[in-house]
C-alpha cells in the first residue's frame, strides 16, 4: 500500500540502521571503557540499503560513486546516518540534501552552513563537503541523481534558460571545477514543500511506486524550484555557463578535423540530443555549420599562408571527399581553391 502521511513515511525511514546500531554500540562501549576500536567492520560501514561506492580518487581524495541498482534506476533516496560525522568526500552524481526534522551542519568549501528543518541543499558532482553528527531528533534525506537521470523528458527542463537548468548544465559538464552548491529554504505549505512530501511518499511505497510518477514529481519540483531562486544565486551560475560555452568553442577549434557530435557528448558527459540544442542556443547555428565555417575559415589561411596544395588542404581540414570540399568552398567564397589562392597572391602583390 502507498503511504498516506509524513507520520507514516517518519515511521518507515526512521527506524535505526545496523550500521547505527553498530555505531550507537562503539560509542557506548567508548563510554564505559574510554577507548575506540581501531576501525569499524567494512560490512558494517557499507550495509545493505548504501547505495554507493566510497573509493579514494587519484588525488587521495574519497569519492563516492552509485552503484549498480543506482545506475539501472538513475535516482536514489536515502536517509542520512545518525551519531557520526562525515569526513571530507565528493561524489560523481547530483546530490540533494533535505531536512525533513532537526537541523546539522555541513562544511562545504570550507565553509560551515547550518541546515534547518525546510532546508534544501543542491550539491554538484565536484564540490567537496563533509557533516557533523546528526542527533536523535534529526531526520535527513539525501538524494541521488546520476547524469543519465537528465535525460529524455529532462531535456524539456533543462532546454530552459533559468537558475537550476544552468546549475544542472554546469554539474554536468565533467570537466568543470566550480564545485557549486545552491542553498534553498522550503517554506511550510509551499507548492515545493508538497511536491517534496509526495516524491517520498512514492519513493518509500515499494510495492506501488511508480517510476513515471517520481520523474514527474523531480520535473515540477525543478521546474518551481527554479521560479524560487532567486535572481542573485542565478548570475553565478550563469558565469560558469559562459565558461562551458568557451570550453566548447575550444574543443571545436582544436578537433574540428575529425569530430562528431556523439564525440563531443561523450567528452563533456553531456547527452547528444541535450549537446545539440545547447549548441544551437547559444551559437545560433548546429554543430554541422560551426564545424563547416571552422573548416573553411582554416583552408582559406592555409591556401593563403603555406604553399600545401589543395588535395593535401583537403585532408588537412578533414575532408575525404575532393568534389564536396571544392563545392562547399566555392559556396563559401564565390570561387574555387585554386581561383582564391590566385587572387590573395595577387592583392599581396
């Protein structure tokens, strides 16, 4: 059956975790004896409802990473352990952080922020952060969004030009180092408060869940989210937009050769179709045509710099084709190869 309250879904999420009790238990025994073990068992750290993988990066630094169930379904929902602190870490996957009871306090950046009952957390792929202990009382949920969860009905959402479709854009892009995190208070009653409330009630009904449902839910909650930012927090955003767009521009200049959009897509973790569209915003033009006009753009200087020949010009701008370079070239100027190297000489001269 779905559950019908937050009573309920308290009930459901808030009972203690082995992993809790095996805490609870260390922290007692530190009590009575003034000594810790030297390690918790791994069984015990990861436990049964984890749903990621901790591993240190090339840098030393851990990073957590969705496991397989998380990858096939692309969302995951979990309550936050209880009675210890979380150490310095990122993840390779979208996270939220909301407070449904109590409050804690998260370093992120360098920078402590106290989260309140109501408070919402979006965190980047990138952005290393780390908690002290919750208490009894606290009740925290983190959400998990892996890249792939963005796409198909997502690209709808993310085709906007607003404050969460441009944090979304930037996480993201895998190259990025913004680490950028937007903080968030749901007020009581709110539409988003509500739409938060069902989102968990689905998630926590396993046997009516509804993968159709909780997508539907995630689009309206981004979608109001994105009304409530406010315009300051969007200007940041939209800085580290105009840096992907440069970082694009870059990667076309420099593999123009012999790229393609699935290329590009897979370079900058981006899905194809989403990768297209944001090409056409904000270039005006689809990648075919920018890739055309670098091609010819690099042939023109070489005929006028360099004494290559044509054929050899041809291969060098990534052409295998002859007639088509030559056809598309004289489109491009009004003569061929050869008449427009002559007449460059020839206004040098």
């Amino acid at each position: 059956m779905r559950l019908k309250s937050y009573e309920e879904l308290f009930d459901v999420i808030n009972t203690r975790t082995d992993i809790e009790e095996h805490i609870l238990q260390t922290l007692d025994n530190f009590q009575k004896n003034n000594k810790l073990p030297l390690a918790i068992p791994n069984n015990k750290v990861e436990g049964k409802d984890r749903k990621i993988i901790m591993e240190n990066d090339k840098n030393g630094i851990v990073t957590s990473y969705p496991n397989n169930e998380v990858r096939i379904n692309k969302v995951a929902i979990r309550r936050k352990l209880k009675y210890i602190p979380i150490f310095e870490h990122k993840h390779e996957y979208i996270e939220i952080v909301y407070v449904l009871q109590g409050s804690f306090i998260q370093e992120i950046k360098g920078r402590q922020i106290q989260m309140n009952k109501g408070d919402l957390c979006i965190l980047d792929k990138n952005v290393v952060h780390s908690s002290l202990p919750l208490g009894e009382s606290d009740l925290v949920v983190n959400i998990i969004l892996t890249p792939e969860f963005f796409d198909g009905i997502f690209m709808y959402l993310l085709s906007d030009d607003n404050n969460i479709s441009n944090f979304i854009i930037n996480s993201l892009y895998s190259k990025s180092k913004s680490q950028n995190f937007l903080k968030h208070h749901v007020k009581e009653g709110t539409m988003i408060q509500k739409i938060l409330e069902n989102l968990l009630l689905e998630y926590y009904s396993p046997e009516l869940k509804s993968s159709t449902a909780i997508n539907g839910y995630f689009l309206i909650l981004f979608t109001e989210l994105s009304r409530e930012i406010s315009d300051r927090s969007g200007e940041h955003i939209n800085v580290e937009q105009h840096k992907v767009k440069e970082k694009i521009l870059k990667y076309i200049r420099e593999q123009y050769k012999d790229t393609t959009l699935n290329e590009m897509a897979n370079y900058f973790n981006f899905h194809p179709s989403y990768l297209s569209s944001l090409i056409k915003k904000e270039f005006g033009k689809n990648l075919k045509d920018i890739l055309l006009e670098v091609r010819m753009t690099e042939a023109s200087k070489l005929l006028k710099n360099t004494d290559m020949t044509v054929e050899n010009i041809v291969h060098e701008v990534g052409y295998t084709n002859y007639s088509h370079f030559y056809k598309v070239f004289k489109k491009t100027y009004g003569m061929t190869p050869n008449q427009y190297k002559t007449n460059v000489i020839k206004k040098e001269v």
